[in-house]
C-alpha cells in the first residue's frame, strides 16, 4: 500500500483533494492540516475517496470535521465514492446520510 498522499486541485469555486492510501490513525491529522490551509474562496469542496484503500474511525471523524468546516463556512462538501469498502463503510456508519456522495467529479465548465 503506498504513504497516505492527498493532492489538491483548485478549480472555477471547487477544491478537489484527492486522496491515496490509508485514512487512518496516522494519517488524519495530515488531511485536517489540507483542510485548515484551504481557505474560503471556492464555494464547494469535494474529497475524492477512490485511492483510498481503508478508513477507521479517526478517518471517518476528520471527514465529518471537513464537512462541518465547510457547512460552518457556506460552502458545499461533497465526496466521491471509493472503493466497495469505503462505500460500504460510510453505509454502515450512517456517514453517507450526513453527506453528499457524488459517483464521479468533473469539474465546471471553464474551470
């Protein structure tokens, strides 16, 4: 499994991180430290969970931080589904009824 990497894509008024590998114990504070740089320009942040191969508690709850950073700050939060696990995951958890899942992210037109 490769080192947990986030990558950030800015768009028109999305923010796109990108995630690979393990949304753990370990690595939780490195996406809470993405989402405190990112600042309040864009208008919609989207997580995209397909490289992500596992996510424990500490994963699901810097998600739910995003998300209500977000809400908190009037923007939109949505995620892309990952894998059948994680998308299992975020089901059994009641995670997906407190957010917005998108099957797939293309940015805006012009962005």
């Amino acid at each position: 499994m490769p080192e947990f990497q986030i990558e950030t894509r800015r768009f028109a008024d999305t923010t796109l991180l990108v995630l690979e590998g393990e949304l753990d114990v370990a690595s939780s504070p490195l996406l809470l430290a993405e989402l405190s740089r990112i600042g309040d320009d864009d208008t919609r942040l989207v997580i995209d969970l397909r490289g992500v191969a596992f996510i424990d508690s500490s994963g699901l709850r810097a998600l739910l931080t995003g998300h209500g950073a977000a809400e908190a700050a009037g923007r939109e939060f949505a995620l892309v589904r990952g894998p059948r696990q994680i998308d299992r995951l975020l089901r059994v958890t009641r995670v997906a009824e407190q957010l917005t899942l998108l099957d797939d992210f293309e940015p805006a037109a012009g962005g």
